[in-house]
C-alpha cells in the first residue's frame, strides 16, 4: 500500500470534517438501501442523481485532516473535483490530503489564516506496519502538484520523510483567502 502518511487507518475516521449547513451537500453518498419498498429506492435513486447532475452551491471544508493512503483520497478529490463544489482548507491538510492542491482548480480552493499544509516524501507502508523509501513515487507526486507548490517544495530542499509546512503569508500567496 503506497502511503502519503504513517499508516493508515482505516477507522481513523473522515479525512475531511464537512460542514453540516443546508448548502453543503456530502461527498459520500453511498447508503444502505431500506429494505422495504423498491418505489422508495428508485425516488432516492432520482434524487441523488438529480444531485449528481445540478452544478454545486456548496463548499466542503477541510477542517483537520492528517492524511493516509493516496488512492482514498485521490477517489474523495476526483469525486469533489466532479462536483463543482469549492473547497475550504480551514485547519490542517496534512500528507495525501495536499492532493486536493492537484485534484481541484486553484481558482475553487481558498485557505483561511487557520490553514496549514504538511507536505513528506511518499512511502511504501506493509502490512506489519513497516516503512520504506518510495522516492520514485515522490518525483511523480511532486510533479502533480501546481508549479508554485513545486517552487516552494523545492525551495525548501524537497520532500523528505520529515514533513515541511506550508501556511501563512506564503500560504495566502499561492491560494485565495476565504
């Protein structure tokens, strides 16, 4: 499992807290189906796909997030990208959930003076927990990322396991203030 953090942990929780505001429509919408009733299945099927279809008024805000395994949130980012939907980097955005920076237009994200992104070299986790060197994975990881992120990356000497932090002035700079 490529890891863009400690190991991941798949009870850990959301890697972004959503607002719960009536704009703000939720990424995840898959649901178990009620048992009874197949008219009421297919009335909710219409309405999430009406959903699907109709441009977004919402935002999704990322409150604290520590990262975890890049596919998951590389699937999230996809579906937010999808959605019109603009982001809120309102706290941490550590590890994979900097991957929002290459996912979504920068004209849909802004940062609040709260923001604070955690950028590390990408790493190959086993499953006994173990960590190894995935510098090849690294060099593509950085290159996904928008040219003023990459300046700042390699300005600050590259990525390395040990995490360098973006926020600020020299945030705000890169990013829109919300």
């Amino acid at each position: 499992m490529l890891s863009y953090n400690a190991p991941w942990n798949p009870s850990g929780g959301s890697p972004v807290e959503l607002p719960t505001d009536e704009r703000t429509r939720c990424l995840s919408r898959a649901r178990v189906w009620p048992k009874e009733g197949s008219v009421r299945r297919i009335v909710l099927a219409a309405v999430l796909s009406l959903i699907a279809l109709t441009p977004a008024a919402g935002e999704v805000r990322i409150m604290a997030s520590s990262g975890g395994e890049v596919t998951e949130y590389l699937k999230l980012f996809a579906t937010l990208r999808q959605s019109g939907e603009r982001v809120v980097i309102d706290g941490p955005c550590f590890s994979a959930c900097t991957l929002v920076l290459s996912a979504v237009p920068a004209d849909r994200i802004c940062v609040t003076p709260k923001a604070v992104l955690g950028f590390h070299a990408a790493r190959w986790v086993d499953g006994q927990g173990r960590q190894y060197d995935a510098s090849a994975e690294t060099r593509v990881l950085v290159a996904t990322y928008p040219a003023g992120i990459q300046e700042w990356i390699r300005r600050q000497g590259g990525l390395k396991s040990r995490p360098i932090f973006l926020r600020g002035r020299q945030l705000a700079a890169m990013y829109r203030r919300c």
